[in-house]
C-alpha cells in the first residue's frame, strides 16, 4: 500500500482542528496561523471550546453569532497569505485543498498563487454557516479566473478541478453511491479492530500450538518409557514364575523323601540302612536336581546302585 501524502491543517483558533485520520498521523503538520489576503493582520473573533468551529476573522458572521447567543473573544492575529502557506510547506503537487473559514472565503483565496500553486482538487465551504444561503458568488471569480472548473455541489461545499485535469470534473459530480464499492468509516474502523483481534488470536494459537507440540513430545517420551518398563516387567514375571516353579519342584522332592504324615500306618523305611554320607549326598543331589536334571538323574542311578551293592553284601553276611 502506498504511502499516504502529507496533511497540512491552518487554524488560528484553538481547538479548531478536526480529527486527523489514523493514516496521517505521521505525516500531519499542524500551523496555529491565520490566512487572508495579505500580511496586514485582522481581528479573530474566537468562540467556546464547545462551538469553536464556527471561530472566524469575517466581522459579519461574528455579529450572527452574537445575535444568536454565542459572543466571541475578540483578539488581534498575525495573517499569512495562501500563497506564503505553500511556499514553506507544501510538497509540488497538492492533491486536495479545503477551505473552511467561516465566512473568509475570498480573502484567503485571493491570498493564492494560483499559477504557481495548482491543487488538483479545491473544496470551498459555499453557505453560510448553519444555512443554505449560498454565498459562492461572492469568491468564485477567483478559482474560475484561475482556471479552474465547477465540478459538484454537496449541499454544503463546491467542489473545483484544475482545467489541465478536466476529466476530473465528472468523477466528482457523481455523489458516493452503492456502485463505488467503498467501506463507511465506522465499518473501517470495525475490519481494523477485527484485525488486530485476528492477530492476537493467531498468535495465541501459535503459542498454543507450540505448547501443545511440547506435551506431545514429553508424551511420547513417557510412552517409550513405559513400553520399556511393561518389557521389563514381563520379563520380570515370566522370571518369577520360573522361580515359582522351581521352588515348587524342590518342595515336591522334598515331601517325597519325608517321613510323611505321623497318622499314617508305618511303611518300610527305604532309607533303611543308608548311611549318614549317603543320605547326605542324596539330599545334596535332590537340592541340585532341579537346576541340572541330567546330571542329577546320573547321580540318582549311581547312589541307587550303590545301595543295592551295600544290601547284598549285608545279606552275605548274616
């Protein structure tokens, strides 16, 4: 988007000055300065904060404000021509020039230096204040002897283009309308609130999204973990139930080769004439069988023909 031109605002009473657009702000210079149609000076005739608007240096409307209850402060200000204005300030070309001086029209238009000076576009208030009464005639001599032409009327103000932009003219004569496709101020200023609130609200999500990113990480991190710890437990288990198992086949070694329960009918004792060695071997082996079944079996048939071998030779000698 382009940039904006440069605003100029003259007025000499304070408080008089209407609202620069937001665009412009930058770009607005401001002159507390009164025009005429020389250097010589004049009487302002300033109103209250309240209806400043309609301060002016034309005695005539003065006195209507008077008349109309509204008295103003009389005080004497330096003038500055139209001409001088644009001399200190204004870039080569001006685009739009308004006049709203309450009654001081064809002072300050004649201040100007028309051949030098040539806005595209100049807007002069055409009534009096508070009224219809058109009072054109009284200043538009100057601008039509300038070279200027009569574009449009908006019921308040007359608006001129430069004779070299002629084509200018029937733009202007057309009032704002629906085919122009413009925005109303008061919509404008909703879309920019709206954007800003857009703006806000995306940079929030993107704050969100960022953290949202971070738990994702910190959840899949747990996930890894504990996948690793359930492995682990498994493992752990099937570990444990091995041991179970063991244990269990120990203790049924164990029970087998007990005395058994005191109740029961006495039964020969098949560890009958083994000696303390053997038996001590023998539970040494039952202790070792369940890690090492194959070497236990061995020693289980050896012992088993050992006591074979000691009840023979028992026998041979009764």
């Amino acid at each position: 988007m382009s940039e904006p031109p440069n605003l100029f605002t003259v007025a000499a009473a304070e408080g008089d000055h209407s609202p620069v657009p937001e665009g412009y702000r930058s770009r607005h210079v401001s002159l507390g300065e009164a025009l005429g149609a020389s250097l010589l000076g004049g009487t302002l005739y300033e109103l209250p904060p309240d209806v400043s608007g309609g301060s002016t240096l034309s005695d005539a409307n003065a006195a209507r404000h008077r008349e109309s209850g509204h008295p103003a402060a009389e005080r004497t200000v330096a003038t500055l021509t139209l001409a001088e204005i644009c001399e200190r300030h204004a870039d080569a070309t001006i685009d739009f020039l308004s006049v709203d001086v309450e009654g001081h029209e064809r002072e300050v238009l004649a201040g100007g230096d028309w051949k030098t000076w040539r806005p595209r576009i100049v807007l002069v208030e055409a009534t009096e204040p508070t009224t219809t009464i058109p009072t054109h005639e009284k200043w538009e001599d100057i601008l039509l002897g300038a070279g200027y032409l009569f574009a449009a009327f908006d019921g308040l103000n007359r608006y001129y283009v430069r004779e070299e932009e002629a084509e200018l003219a029937p733009v202007l004569a057309v009032p704002v309308n629906c085919l122009d496709d413009y925005t109303p101020h008061e919509v404008s200023r909703q879309l920019l609130d709206l954007g800003w609130a857009a703006d806000q609200a995306a940079r929030q999500l993107a704050a969100s999204r960022a953290v949202n990113a971070t738990l994702l990480q910190e959840y899949q991190g747990f996930a890894r973990e504990l996948n690793l710890l359930r492995a682990r437990y498994e493992k752990l288990e099937r570990a444990l139930t091995a041991t179970r198992a063991q244990c269990e086949a120990v203790r049924a070694m164990v029970v087998e080769g007990g005395d058994g329960p005191a109740e029961a009918p006495a039964a020969p004792d098949p560890m009958d004439g083994v000696s303390p060695a053997s038996l001590a071997v023998a539970r040494r082996l039952t202790g070792l069988s369940a890690q090492h079944p194959k070497a236990a079996a061995a020693a289980k048939t050896a012992l088993r023909k050992g006591l074979q071998v000691k009840r023979s030779l028992s026998d041979r000698g009764r």
